[in-house]
C-alpha cells in the first residue's frame, strides 16, 4: 500500500484536501439518486434493503443498492460529510481500486449483517424482516474504523465539541451502536448495519495487514495501567525534610 500522507501528520485537521475521484463519484451518485426518489418514492422500497425480499424474491441487488438511497435531507447530508471528511485520505492512501473495493466491502458486510440478524429467532428480528434499510452509514462505519486503524491518534470533534482521538472515537460509536441494538428501542437506525460495516471493515484489514488496531486489547491496556497507576499513587509518599528532597518519592 503506499505511502501515509503528510495531511494526517497534524493532530487537528479539517476537511479532506482535494476530494479524490471515487468519492466524487460516490457523492455525486448519492444525491443523484435521493433527487430521483424524491420525484419517484417507489423506487425506494426497490432499491432499498428488505431482508424479506432478499431472501424470498431473490432481490440480490438490494445489498448494493440501499447504499445509495437515503431517507431525507439531513440523512443525506451528514452521511456525504462523514464520505467527504474520511473518504479522500484513505482513497489517496490505498489508491481508488482498493479503496472502492473496500467501501463496498464493508457495504455489502452491514448488509449481510442485516439479513443476518433479520433470520434469526428473536422478537428483535420480526420488524427488521420487513423492514427497509438505507443509507451508506454502513460503508461509512467500515470507513471510519479503517481510518482509526491507520490514524488512531488523529483528534476529531465529537458533536462538534470534543476532540478525541480517532480511535476512542471509533470506540464509543462502535458500543453506542451495540447497545443500541440490545436495546430493544426501534428508532429508526439501522445499528445492525453499523455494527457490520465495522466489524467487517476491521477483520478484512486486520487480515490483510496481519494485525493492527485491536479494540479490546486497547481497552484492556488502558484498564490495567489505570489500575497499575491507582495502586502507586496508594503508595506514594511525599518526603519532608531538606528542600533537596522535596522533589523525591519515595516507593
């Protein structure tokens, strides 16, 4: 793969730099086609994701096409800044074969996802059989973990507000999107998909590059040197005695 670019070396950054011609494309088509459902709602459920007309109709193209169909304006529109915001880099680090390769392997994955959990015999699952999925987040989510991956300390503005970095960020959507999916609570998002978009963008790179960003052994080093930290503060103890030594502790 080639090379990690200089725009990622800053710690803070905005926007993409020049947008790269695959997600031109990606942007371009997915608004083309939110204006056409806008003059032809049928083609939504046509085109969108039903796990019951994947499986009895044999509507193969849905796990493709949902990536393209959106559900209103700001669905749209935070989804193409999100493909703006993290597309360009990885485009420019991979190269557009790759890249396109990946963005629709991760697509296709939330998918299969959906379906998946769709079949299976819980309460959970009756609604999503029947129910219609859109939107690229799944991609997307397969997006945002790979960048976390090559960029874990690059800082992003969560809710606009707090800069994190890329990897705690990637963390706590990942969780927010798993328990979100145990809740129970129908609130119209596909956290199924986003789960899949993430787990198989993860695993597909991690096979690829033999290891890499590992979330819970990220989670689980963090807990043990906070432990680690907490028992030495216990017995940390500050000398009095001669200015000389009021630097000093002793352990």
């Amino acid at each position: 793969m080639a090379r990690r670019y200089s725009s990622a070396s800053s710690p803070f950054s905005f926007g993409p730099g020049p947008v790269t011609p695959a997600v031109k494309l990606l942007i371009w088509t997915n608004i083309a086609v939110f204006l056409i459902s806008l003059v032809v709602p049928a083609i939504v459920p046509i085109f969108g994701l039903i796990p019951a007309a994947v499986v009895h109709r044999f509507y193969l193209w849905q796990p493709v096409t949902y990536l393209f169909v959106h559900g209103g304006f700001f669905h749209i529109l935070f989804n193409m800044l999100v493909l703006w915001m993290f597309g360009p880099e990885l485009e420019r680090l991979w190269g557009t074969r790759f890249f396109v390769k990946y963005y629709f392997i991760c697509g296709i994955g939330a998918a299969a996802t959906t379906v998946f959990v769709a079949l299976l015999p819980f309460s959970l699952s009756v609604p999503m059989y029947y129910s219609v999925t859109i939107g690229a987040s799944g991609a997307l989510y397969g997006l945002l973990v790979a960048y976390a991956m090559y960029y874990p300390e690059q800082r992003v503005y969560m809710y606009f507000l707090f800069p994190i970095p890329m990897k705690y960020f990637v963390l706590i959507i990942g969780a927010i999107a798993f328990f979100s999916s145990f809740s129970g609570v129908n609130n119209g998002i596909a956290n199924f998909a986003h789960l899949g978009g993430l787990a198989v963008g993860y695993l597909y790179l991690s096979y690829l590059k033999g290891g890499g960003f590992h979330p819970l052994g990220e989670m689980k080093y963090r807990y043990l040197k906070w432990k680690i930290n907490r028992v030495r503060r216990k017995f940390d103890v500050h000398s009095g005695g001669r200015p000389s030594d009021w630097n000093r502790r002793l352990h």
